[in-house]
C-alpha cells in the first residue's frame, strides 16, 4: 500500500510505519484529513532537520562555481595562447 500522506510504501494496510497517518481508519480518505496530517507531518519532520531544505542560493552556487571555473579557462587559454 501507498500511504496518502508521505507516499512511503509498505506492506498490507493500516498504520503508515514512516509517518504514522492511519489509512484505514474511517475518514482517512477526505482531502481535508489527509491535508492536515501531511502539514502535521512536514512540521514534525522539518523541525528536526530544518537544513533539510534546499534554498535558492543551494541551487545557484554550483552553477556560479561552473561559470567563474569557465571564465577562468577561458582567461588562461587566452593570457596562454599568446606566447605560444
């Protein structure tokens, strides 16, 4: 079974062993139950590990680090290529 709430997989039906929603109980299938225990969940899981989130600036500075690694090639083939 997958878990409506935290997508994890396990086997046969009831309690979720990851997040501990309960997805046989009677209402566990209404929008807004499933809602509420998956922003209950992304709470609890976050506050222990709120560094877990990847910001816009984790996502940049690989590419500004390829950017000034190929600047850098492109200025030394050039201070290079003259003396040859």
């Amino acid at each position: 079974m997958r878990c409506v709430v935290c997508t994890a997989s396990f086997p046969g039906e009831g309690r979720c062993p990851s997040c501990g929603y309960d997805n046989g109980a009677e209402g566990a299938r209404e929008p807004r139950a499933i809602l509420a225990a998956r922003e209950e969940f992304r709470a609890r899981t976050l506050a222990h590990a709120p560094e877990t989130r990847v910001t816009r600036k984790d996502k940049l500075v690989p590419w500004l680090g390829l950017l000034l690694g190929l600047a850098l090639l492109v200025f030394w083939l050039r201070a290079c290529g003259s003396v040859f």
